[in-house]
C-alpha cells in the first residue's frame, strides 16, 4: 500500500457559501375533499433553479395511499386522464400544475383533506433527490399565481 503525503491544499478565495440544497423551489396546494371522498389532487408550481434541467420521478404522501402525476386531456369534448410519466423541469424553467392540466393524483386518502391544514408531500428528482414541503389544503385555487416565497 503506497502513503500519500498530506498535501496542503490552497482554499479557493472565491469559493461560494456552502450550498443551501437544492435550488428547486417547489410551492402549491391541495384540493379539499367533501365527505366520502378517497381521491384527490395537489397542484405544483416547480421552479428549476439549479443550472442542469432535472425530471420529477415520484411524488410520495403518507396522507394517501398513492400519489401520481397526471395530465388531463381534452379530445373531441372526451376529458381523459393519464399518467404524466417523469415530468421534466428544465435548467431556469417552471412547471405549474393546474385543474385541467398537469396535477398529482392522490387516491386511497387515509383521512379527509380539510381547508387550513397541510398536506406532507415528497417529491423525487432524477438529478437533485428529494424535496419535501407541505402544501396548504384548499377548496379551490383562489389565489393561485402568486409565489409563497
Ligand atoms: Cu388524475
């Protein structure tokens, strides 16, 4: 086994402040249900801060039994529904979800979404992990459009 000397090594004068993780800004809510219902969906605005495009993999929730993104279609007045797959989030670009459009499914909720409470979600990107954050739980996107931060 061959010892290598400890080398000094210089520190870079210009060397940023340590990274605060990742730089993907994610923000959104989620819509109340009425009794009786299992299903739901949580709407995402995604912004890329980070200088490499990413993709959403996954989103997770333990307040429901799965969680999927979706995207809803119209064709011919037929309003369907299917998986979105990886969602891609280019370097700078943002994604926002929105009824009629692009929106995490949650089916088999373990208890109602009820306005003013938070729903825990984790979310999984092919280049910068996991981001997790608790959405407002809403009955509509009243005020939608406005950034949380
Ligand atoms: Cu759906």
């Amino acid at each position: 086994m061959r010892i290598f000397p400890l080398l000094a090594v210089p520190l870079l004068a210009s060397t940023a402040a340590p990274a605060q993780g990742p730089a993907m800004h994610v923000s959104g809510w989620a819509r109340a249900t009425v009794p009786g219902q299992t299903g739901s969906a949580a709407y995402l605005t995604i912004h890329n801060g980070e200088r490499s495009g990413d993709r959403l993999v996954a989103v997770t929730t333990p307040a429901a039994a799965k969680a999927s993104v979706h995207v809803t279609t119209t064709a011919g007045g037929v309003v369907r529904m299917r998986s979105a797959g990886a969602v891609p989030v280019g370097a700078g670009q943002m994604v926002e979800m929105k009824p009629g459009g692009l929106h995490v499914m949650l089916t088999g909720l373990e208890s109602p979404l009820r306005v003013g409470e938070q729903l825990p979600l984790t979310l999984r990107f092919a280049r910068v992990g996991t981001v997790r954050l608790a959405v407002p739980i809403r009955l509509q996107a009243s005020d939608a459009g406005h950034h949380q931060h």
